[in-house]
C-alpha cells in the first residue's frame, strides 16, 4: 500500500465522507464496496491498485456511519 502523509489521508477521507453522502442520497451508491471503490478512485483519480483496498474500507466506515444516523 502507499504511504500517504496525514494530510493527504485526511484530504481523502474527506472526499470519500462527500462522496458517500451523495451516493446515499442520489441512489448511486453500488452494493459492493469494491466497485464503489473503482468508481471513486476513477471518480477522483486515485491510484486504485494502490489505494483501493484503503479506499474500500474507507467507504465501508462512512456508510455504516450514514446508515446509523
């Protein structure tokens, strides 16, 4: 996996939290975290092969926090 600073964690955690909310709003949120990862890593031009699997737990985290609010 890449080595990101915090910076640039907490800049994509950030982007992933909107990215979740207006999925989960508009309905366009796929089922599967992995292709919800592949979308935004296109999306926002990530690097998937080296952050996907961050990315995919990523989402994971802020839906199950979407869902419980």
């Amino acid at each position: 996996m890449m080595q990101l600073t915090e910076d640039d964690y907490a800049d994509l955690h950030a982007a992933i939290r909107q990215y979740v909310s207006c999925a989960v709003e508009n309905g366009d949120l796929p089922d599967e975290p992995e292709e919800a990862a592949a979308i935004f890593c296109a999306d926002y031009r990530v690097d998937y092969a080296g952050l996907g699997d961050l990315v995919e737990r990523l989402i994971n985290v802020e839906v199950t926090k979407y869902e419980r609010s």
